[in-house]
C-alpha cells in the first residue's frame, strides 16, 4: 500500500473509534470487537468462512466514511518477515501496524506529563516524532523513554496516567496501532511473553509451505475429498452441513461423502413424515430444522395438557418430569423426551448423516440409520 492508502485507513479506524461514544451504533471498534470476542468460530471448518464474513462486514463499516476503501492483507510471506530462513531476525509486525508518535501528539503528550519533562527531554520527545522511529511493542517504547529519553516518571501499572497518556498519545499518531497488538505482544500458557517470534519461534508459514499449498488444485490433491474419490473422509459438525442451500451452493459431486454430526436428523421410523414433509413443502429433504420445528411445540402442547393450565412454573415442572417415547414429540427427536436436573436431555445418541447422491442421510447410529456409511477406499 502506498502512503496515501495507509493514512486514509487510519483516517476509516479513527471514525469508527469516535463511535465507541455511541454504543447503539454496531459500527463502532468497539461493538465489532464484541462480535468476535463473543462469537467467533475457532478449531473447526468454519473458521475461513466466519472470518472472511466478519472482515467483509468490517469493511463496509469503514467504506461507509470512505467508498473507495478495502482493506489489505499481511502477506506474511514476504521476505522481511522470513529474513532468509532466519524468521526470529524477521519483521514481527507491517510498519504500518507499529507505534509511533506524531509532531501534534508529541507536543499534546509533553504538555500532559506531570511532573513536567525538562527541556531536553521535552526536545527528546519531539525529535523522536519528527523522526518517526517505530516501536514493536509497547514494551520497547516504554524502554526507549525511560533510558534512552530518560523520563523515568512511568509505571507499568494500568492506572499510572503518564503511562495511559503516552498510549493515548500512540494511538493518535497511528490508528492501525493496538497496545496490545497480535502478534507482538504474545502470551503463552505458561506466562511467558515477548513477540510471537521470541515465544514459539515463528509461527507463519513458510515461503515453502505456501508454495506446496498453492500448487494444490483441489482438496482432493490433498487426498481429501469425498468417498469416490479422496482418501481422506471429510467430517463437518452441525445442521449447516445438511442444508439444501449448501446442496445449492456447492453441488452433490463435492458433497458426496462428507460425514456430518447432528443432535437431530431424519431416523428410521419417520419415513412416512419425512414423504409427507417433502411433498407439502416442496423440499428436497427433511432436516433437523423442521423436526425441531414440529418436535418443540410438541413438547410444550404435553406439558400443557399434563399440568392443566397455562401457567410458566407448572409447564417447566411437567417438562421437568416428562418422560416421552411415542406420541408426536417423542417422534420427532432419537431418544426418549426425558431430562435432567440441570434441563438436559439424557439417554440421548449423537446422529452421524452423511452425503449421499445428492440427499444427507442418517448412517449412526445403526439401529437408528437410514443408510450405510461410505467410507474412502484407501
């Protein structure tokens, strides 16, 4: 990015910052951080797709103050972050992400420290602006303050307002900046902290590695891929994973094979409901949305006619005794309607389906199955 692109996106987090004074507005820095702090999906299959999601939205908050925006992205693969196969000597973060301070943020930053800095350490401060050196970490700024600068009048403490005045003053000159930036400021599980680099010793592909990743067409080049042709069983967890949008999205050949877990699918007993189902909705199958659909007022019509009356605790206590195996509920969930203390259902099997030719069927558990399951041939 040139320089005039990476100042108008700090322009674009600067606006979004001054949001954070309207908390209603979901746009702000905040209420986005929010978002991914409490929902983000980590470990598992929808960790590319959430997160490009969640960017693509993020974006759109910024264009909203300037149109012609996009974001970039860190190509990590670049040399000054491999430096020659010697990554811990490599760029820890872009040069646009590091703090610096500003000619303006200096002067508001002297002006606000107490006790006073002198006159040579006020021209310190100003110089290092005017030269605009870069700093990592926040620790190598409060470093380079104290012994290079030497203002020593600041604690690491969170309520030291020498210290909060010179993050404030950081953040000002550069909105990409974050006093505690991913991944230069890294903790790991044993408390141990530095820079990513110094703690786990790189942990960004290397040109190697994407150059092995990118020559692969397909998944299936991996060995992955369905029954008929991949090595590699494909398994997802979760009702998406059946949807007849995915169907739509990505066709049956891809999908044939893929295993799936779900609390509840289309089991042996129910292939009357599901004909039925499929010929007054016009849908290609039956699926755990409109089991629960049918299943969940099923649950509330017995309570209801169990305890007599309309009443929120005497409904919740007859949920709390309900031990259903036939009637209409009962029909529309695998195990017994029957829970426990703490409000879950028990006696209750986990139900495998997996894609095949074009329809997610049931295949675990077997007495339960509507099918076989395929496995890769090796």
């Amino acid at each position: 990015m040139c320089d005039e692109d990476v100042d108008q996106l700090r322009a674009a987090f600067r606006r979004i910052y001054a949001l954070d004074d309207y908390p209603e507005d979901r746009r702000s820095y905040n209420n986005q951080a929010l978002i991914h702090q409490n929902h983000c999906q980590h470990g598992w299959e929808r960790f590319l797709p959430w997160h490009r999601a969640y960017l693509y939205e993020f974006e759109q908050n910024l264009q909203d103050f300037f149109p012609d925006l996009a974001l970039p992205y860190w190509d990590w693969n670049m040399p000054q972050y491999w430096h020659r196969g010697v990554p811990k000597k490599g760029w820890v973060l872009p040069k646009a992400f590091k703090a610096f301070l500003i000619p303006a943020a200096a002067e508001q930053l002297v002006a606000s420290l107490n006790p006073a800095p002198s006159a040579k350490q006020k021209a310190a401060f100003l110089k290092l602006a005017e030269e605009r050196k870069l700093f990592t970490t926040q620790h190598a700024f409060f470093c380079y303050v104290i012994s290079c600068i030497g203002y020593t009048d600041v604690t690491p403490r969170p309520d030291d307002q020498n210290r909060r005045a010179m993050i404030r003053a950081l953040v000002d000159s550069n909105a990409l900046w974050y006093p505690l930036r991913y991944s230069a400021e890294y903790h790991d599980a044993q408390g141990q902290s530095g820079t990513i680099n110094e703690i786990i010793h790189y942990h960004f592909p290397s040109p190697d590695d994407m150059a092995q990743i990118l020559s692969l067409n397909t998944f299936r080049d991996f060995g992955g891929g369905n029954a008929s042709h991949g090595k590699l069983p494909l398994v997802g967890n979760g009702a998406p994973f059946g949807s007849p949008e995915l169907l739509k999205t990505i066709g049956p050949e891809l999908l044939e094979g893929l295993l799936f877990s779900v609390a509840n699918w289309p089991i042996k007993g129910q292939e009357e409901f599901i004909e039925r189902f499929k010929k007054k909705t016009g849908e290609p199958f039956l699926t755990q949305d409109a089991l629960c659909g049918y299943g969940h007022p099923s649950i509330l019509a017995e309570a209801l006619e169990a305890c007599g009356a309309a009443d929120k605790i005497k409904v919740a206590e007859a949920i709390r005794a309900m031990n259903l195996t036939t009637g209409p509920a009962a029909q529309c969930f695998p195990g017994p309607i029957k829970f426990d203390e703490k409000g879950r259902r028990v006696d209750v099997p986990m139900i495998f389906a997996q894609w095949q030719k074009g329809v997610p069927i049931t295949v675990f558990p077997t007495n339960l199955a509507l099918a076989t399951a395929v496995w890769p041939s090796v």
